[in-house]
C-alpha cells in the first residue's frame, strides 16, 4: 500500500495565513492614508474654488468700491476685512478668506489685490493664495 499525502500541513497554513495578515495589514494602512490624502485634496479644491469666486466678487466691483480702497501708501497694502469694512459674503465654516489691496502697482490706475484663503489639515494651517489686478480702465 503506497501513502500518498494530499494536503496541506498545519505549520503550512499557519504560516499562509501569517503572509496573508501582513498583506492585509498593509493594504488597511495603504487606504487610510488613501482616504487622508482624498480629504486634503479636497479641502484644497473647495479653498480654491472660493479664492476664485472672491476673485470673480472682486472684479465685478467698482474700481473705487470701499471694500478695494486702500488707505497705505503705494507699497503698503490694506488688509480686508478689517473693522470698518466686513466680508460681505463670509466663507463656509473653517475657512478665513482676507485679501490686501495696493494701489499704483506695478503702475499708475492699476490695483494688485492678493486673496489668501487659510484653513486647517489635521492641525496643520494650510494657506492657499491667488493675485489679481484690477484696472481703472474699465
């Protein structure tokens, strides 16, 4: 009678299912930080989107509108929103939005207007920036 041996052996499947714990394991590990890197890209898209749309609230204002005056000399900026002039349209929670204004820069009628919007990324300040000039001419 000749023994043949079908199978596997207990040493065997226990050590699969060691290699296959350390697999799992890594890949759990490789979709959390999937989903924390997803969550921060959006949180840089959503604090672009509204630098844009400020962008877009900017321009449509007068040249000479309150919220673009600026009250330093040509070099200096003016920080909005400030005391005297509050955001009109305030961002969703946990984003801040301020712009400055400089008028005269780079030249005369012209007026350079930086947005920054700033929000947290698990503790950390992130800050997103855009700038713009605004012509008298129009």
């Amino acid at each position: 009678m000749m023994a043949t041996d079908k199978g596997f052996t207990l040493i065997e499947v226990l050590v699969a299912m060691v290699v296959f714990s350390l697999a799992l394991l890594g890949l759990g590990k490789m979709h959390l930080t999937a989903i924390q890197v997803n969550a921060a890209a959006s949180r840089l898209t959503q604090a672009t989107t509204l630098a844009q749309d400020k962008v877009e609230r900017l321009l449509a204002m007068p040249y000479n509108d309150p919220l673009l005056a600026d009250t330093t000399a040509p070099g200096s900026v003016t920080s909005y929103p400030n005391a005297g002039h509050p955001d009109p349209s305030p961002p969703p929670p946990g984003y801040t939005i301020t712009w400055e204004v400089d008028t005269d820069v780079p030249s005369a009628g012209l007026k350079t207007i930086n947005i920054f919007v700033a929000w947290k990324n698990l503790q950390v300040s992130k800050t997103f920036s855009l700038s713009m000039r605004k012509s008298n001419l129009l």
